[in-house]
C-alpha cells in the first residue's frame, strides 16, 4: 500500500489519508476484504499521531469503504455490502442479500445457493443435545441439569471424543462453553447446530462467602471433585485462612449430616440439593447452577428456531 503525506501542504494530513485510501480501493488497488496496517503501524511508517491515522480510519469506516473490528483489525469493506453498527442492526432480509452478495463474489450461482436452502428444508430434525466439556466429572452435574428442561435427550463428551468421530455430532445441537469451543468449532460445519454458552460466575454464591464471619465453616458438596476443587481455591483467594472449607462428595451423607452441627453455609451443586436438603436448614444452603436460565433459554430458542 503506497502513501505518501506532505506535512508542509494546507490540506490536513487526515485528509490526504482518506483521498489516497479512497482512491486505492475505488481504483482496485486495495481489494474487498484485504486488510490494513494497524493503526500504530502507519503512524510509524508515516511518522504522524496515532490519532491521525484512527481519524482517517474511523471516516472511511463511517462512509462504508472500511470496516474496523476489534480484535480483527481493519480491513477493506466488501463492495456493495451493508454495514452494521451497534446503533444499527440490519435486518433478516439485508443480512440476507448480504450472504447472497458474498456467495456471487465468491463465483457461486443462484442454483448453487438453491441447493444449499434445499439441504436446510430436508435436514433431519435434531435427536438430541450433545454438551462438549473438558471435565469429565462435570458430565455428570451437566446432564442432571439440563435434562429436566428438554425432552431430547442428554448426553456429555470430551472434545478429543469428538474430534475422534465427528459424526457424533449429527443430527445433534451441540453445546459448549467458550473455553472448550476453540478446540472443535472449525470441525462443525452447520454453526446453527452449535450453541456458545458461558458458565456461571457464581457471583451471588461468591457474594455470600464474602460477608460470612471469620472463623465459619463452609461445607462444598458436589457429585464433582473438580468442581470442589475449584470452589475451594476461589474461597481461598478472596478469604485466605479467615475461614475453613470443607469438601464432601454428595453421597458421602454421614459426613454431610454432621456437617449441619457445625457449618455456617452449604454450597451444593444443583443436583447434591436434594441430599443436602434433607438435612441442611434452607438458611444455610445455596445451590450452584453451571448454566444460567438465560443459557437454558438459549438452547430452547436455537431447539425451536433451528432444530
């Protein structure tokens, strides 16, 4: 990318930037898509502000001739394509004739397209819903969570489990938290059979650890060690050793029942409540969920709209 600024000209050095960018891509020089020096970059090479360059940026951007995307760069917008801004969602029929615009500059065919609407129209409906975690003893907390709000049905893999038989993954949605995705997302070609979902923070259960008196007892129960083990460390980041912690695994109820005399909070998973329950006051329990209501939500939404 040739350009070049005089600093002694009248004509503001931003606006120099916009007429040779412009000119560039009008002319074909920069072609759709090709991407831009970063805004530092120029700045150095051409020896002006950074604030220069993200002017002139930012103006071509608001023009439709750049698209600037955190994380991404900035990059020459394709020719004849909308743009969409956090003020401005476009709507199902531009984002539509937008895909449509891709595919012909990509050399497809409005028959080729056709076909491809005609393979959704025909695709078997999903059987059921495929969640990809990491950590194994997490199957089972997830599955007893998820499966009281679906009729399909559940079911849990590694995602070296996956990427060893991809055919797992058909006629399935399949399910994973964003640390997990990167690892097999390139691997699943219908994204919309694929729901991103985060976990939960845990901010109301952190919150009452946080205000509990110094020298208490908190008791963690859990069908997963992993998950105890994680808790434990949380509690001991924000609390040091002003309180104690202890671990039980839920079918472990001798040592849960004693806990009752002594603990100050139960932290239970959603499915060690009902054994917690049975013995710890509703005042001294809270039940961790790893999917939100608003993640449950999600799925059902993608089940309805796309399954």
């Amino acid at each position: 990318m040739k350009i070049t600024i005089n600093k002694e000209s009248a004509v503001p050095i931003r606006d120099q930037l916009v007429e040779q960018l412009g000119l560039s891509i009008a002319s074909g020089s920069l072609r759709p898509h090709e991407k831009l020096p970063s805004i530092r970059a120029l700045a150095d090479r051409l020896g002006v502000h950074y604030s220069t360059i993200t002017a002139a940026y930012n103006h071509l951007a608001e023009v439709g001739l750049l698209e600037v995307r955190q994380g991404s760069g900035v990059r020459v917008a394709a020719s004849g394509r909308r743009v969409e801004n956090e003020s401005t969602a476009l709507s199902l029929e531009e984002m539509f004739f937008d895909f449509l615009a891709r595919a012909s500059e990509n050399g497809y065919s409005s028959s080729e397209v056709s076909k491809c609407m005609d393979k959704l129209r025909h695709r078997p409906a999903v059987k059921r819903i495929l969640v990809v975690d990491g950590n194994q003893d997490f199957h089972p907390l997830i599955k007893g969570e998820l499966s009281p709000h679906f009729q399909l049905p559940v079911e849990c893999l590694l995602p070296q489990q996956l990427l060893s038989d991809l055919k797992q993954a058909e006629e399935a949605l399949v399910v994973s938290s964003l640390y997990h995705l990167f690892s097999f997302q390139k691997h699943i070609k219908d994204l919309t059979r694929l729901v991103a979902c985060n976990i939960e923070p845990a901010r109301n259960e952190l919150e009452a650890v946080y205000r509990l008196p110094k020298a208490s007892l908190l008791a963690l129960v859990s069908v997963s060690p992993h998950l105890m083990q994680m808790a434990g460390k949380l509690v001991a980041a924000m609390r040091g050793e002003e309180i104690a912690v202890r671990s039980v695994v839920r079918d472990d109820e001798t040592e849960i029942k004693y806990l009752v005399k002594h603990a100050d909070l139960f932290l239970c998973d959603s499915i060690s409540r009902e054994v917690v329950s049975r013995y710890a006051p509703p005042a001294k329990m809270l039940v961790f969920n790893l999917y939100s209501s608003t993640t449950i939500d999600l799925i059902k939404e993608r089940l309805a709209k796309w399954g």
